[in-house]
C-alpha cells in the first residue's frame, strides 16, 4: 500500500523564516509581529511597551516602512537598537529583510524583538518573518466593521489590541461587535483595550507580554512547536 | 539616422484600465478611485457625496473589499447602483476586476463612478484602474507623519482630503507638516479639510468634483491626455 505523504511546500520566504526562528530561540528572544493600518498607534505603543519593561527586560525594534526613519527615531531611547527597514514599494516586510537586520542586532543581549510592519491591515498578514506571535492593533476611530472585513489578518492574531480607547466617548464604536466578529474568526484569541496615551490597560498588556516570554523560554513549547 | 523609440510597455492590468478608460470617457463619466487606509472615512464620505450630488447628477459606487457587502449596502440608497467586489486576499482592486463590473452596470445613465479601493495606503496607488482621478483621503485620528511615511500614493493623488477634522482639537495634528511635506512631493495637489459627519468642507469638495466632471467633458483635456 502506497501511503502519499502531502506536505506544505515551504517558499522561499518560509523557508527563511523558519531560519529567523531558529535565530529567536537561540538568543531566546521573544519576538512579536506588530501589524496594523497606518495610524492605529504601533509605533506609540511601542514606545512606551519598550520604557515598561526596563530595566529588567531589553528589547531591540525593527520597522519597516516605505520611507523615512521617523519611527525607528522614535524607538531608538530605552531600545538596546532600533532598526528600520526602508521596503520602498513593497506594502509588508519579507523574512529575508529581517535576516538581514539581523546581522547587525545584539540578539544574544535582548528579550524580545519587536517588528513594526508596513502600516498595512492585509499582506503583513500573509508573510512569515519567523516572528513567535502576532498582535494586531485596531484603533477606535478606524470602526467597529473592521474585524470582518479584513478577517485573514484577524484569524492569524495571537492577541488583538484595542487602541485609542481614550477616543471611545467621542466616536461611536460598538465593542460587542467586535467581539461578535472575532468570536467567529478566531474564537479565543485573547483581546486587550488600551490607551498608549492615557495608560489604560498598559498593565494587562505588559503582563501578557511577559507571560508569552516566560512560556516560550520556560517549556519551549511555542518555540518549539513553529519549528 | 536610426531613431529608437523607447515606449512604455503596458502590463496586462494597464491595457485593460486603458479599455475602462475609454467605456468612461464614451458614457462622459468622471471616475473616481477613492485610497486611503481602513477607516479614514471613504464610505461615509461616499454616502454623503452621492445624496449631494442628487438630483441633478447620478452616481454608481463600485467598492473593493476584501470581504462583506456592508459597504455596498450603505452606498445603495441614492446611488444608481452599488456592486462589491470581494477581492479575497488582494489589499487591492485591479482594472480586469472593474471591467468586469463594468458589464452589468447602468454607466450611460450616470454622471460618476465611484471606486472605493480596498483600505491600504500602498498598493492601489500601483494599479491603474482606468480612473480620471485619484483622490486620496487622511484622516486626523491617522497622524501628520503619514505623508512622508506613504509618499507613492500621495505622489500620484489628484485630491488630498483631510478627513474627521472635526476631531482636530481631540488630538494633535500639525496640518502644516502635511502641507510641507505635500509641497515636497506633489507640489500643486489641492487639499480639502472635512467633516462628513459634521459637513464641514463639503461645499468645496462638492465643487471640486463637479468642476472636475465639467472640465472632462468640456475640454475632453483629462480624459483625452490619459489615453
């Protein structure tokens, strides 16, 4: 009896970030895949995300955008180095582009990596960088219908964040919708509310952060198992 | 004496944006393709517009997603019709995907074509549908970095249009960043602050748009010089 084995045909950006993986887990860097639209605050949340964890934690950022180094600017106080990657017309980072940055980056000195992408709510999503997790942000004033049309994005999320809640009272933005649309998605992907300007929810969220740190360096398990 | 000719060679989309171009220009409809991120207000804008521009001028809205009919839906009261094109996973409408809608839609009896791209600052800046004109939309809650930060779509825009100022004392916004970084990269664009929920600005956009219709069936000039 002939037993047809199918496998996943791994492409070549796959294939690099499977390489980016084994990297992360050498240096036992956590490392985090940040994507949104333009605007829905990853560059902010960072910046403070970065200043919360020291001094006991050390992170590097990596960014990607078409052009400028603003927010690489923005991340480089407190980060151990912040790195921009400069896609030029491409609309998401690719695996390799962080295997490059990744030869410069004291990986062996940080705790987690965090990877800025390309403002973007569809492609990051369909790019491998060899990242542990992803957390997608949504921002108030973006709506509340967002989750259900931009669903691949939503059903890949390890954690989704709700930004900008300090806007909440000013615009009209349905929460259990959300909820409702993700419950279909993406049933138990953990979601967090929270205002990078006010402080709202920093806490939760730094708590999570660092528990996903722990698991993955504790039992290996999320390391292990993407490999 | 030997005289190359060095044209532009047109890909596949290009060829077929051209032929939309033409089925505008014999129905002397100005086309319009809406870019701007998820949620800078392009469907609300497009709601309002279309019941403004009732009774004397007749619209269709042909709107790109990647999935749900919820914007369709909104845009058909007051427009002659409204088609969704679910894209799947593109972050972009392409020009075979308008021709194709083009068949069943009532172009002679209209005035405007509305195209609401799929929310994404790059890639439909890439892909020539056949429009007349690109109008580009930032909304205040996005931040005053993002002309820089998205220079390929703000290059190729015939309209800025600032959208949800009426959030502009709610958050920081520096309108003269985006005006300096505009003069930088699209010199002459014209650029329109609005409110569609509080109808701030829409008497120039209004204005601007059927100056626009005008001047393309007047002159013929915009829709004879982009063949």
């Amino acid at each position: 009896m002939k037993i047809n084995v199918v496998k996943r045909v791994l492409n070549a950006n796959d294939l690099v970030a499977q390489d980016n993986r084994k990297k992360f887990k050498q240096a036992q860097v956590l490392a985090v895949n940040f994507i949104s639209s333009p605007g829905s605050g990853k560059t902010t949340l960072l910046e403070k995300t970065i200043q919360k964890l020291l001094p006991d934690e050390k992170s590097i950022a990596l960014v990607g955008d078409l052009q400028t180094t603003r927010d690489a600017e923005r991340l480089a106080p407190g980060a151990l180095q912040a790195t921009q990657i400069n896609t030029g017309m491409s609309c998401h980072l690719y695996a390799n582009q962080v295997a490059d940055a990744l030869k410069t980056l004291p990986l062996a000195k940080a705790d987690y990596l965090f990877i800025e992408n390309v403002g973007n709510m569809v492609c990051p999503g369909e790019f491998d960088l060899g990242e542990n997790l992803k957390v997608v942000l949504l921002s108030i004033p973006e709506g509340d219908d967002k989750v259900a049309k931009y669903p691949t994005i939503f059903r890949a999320a390890d954690l989704v964040l709700i930004t900008k809640i300090d806007l909440m009272g000013a615009l009209s933005f349905d929460l259990k919708r959300i909820q409702d649309d993700l419950a279909k998605l993406n049933a138990n992907v953990p979601l967090i509310q929270l205002s990078s300007l006010k402080g709202d929810g920093m806490v939760p969220w730094i708590q999570w952060l660092k528990a996903q740190r722990r698991k993955g360096i504790g039992a290996q398990a999320k390391f292990v198992t993407e490999e």
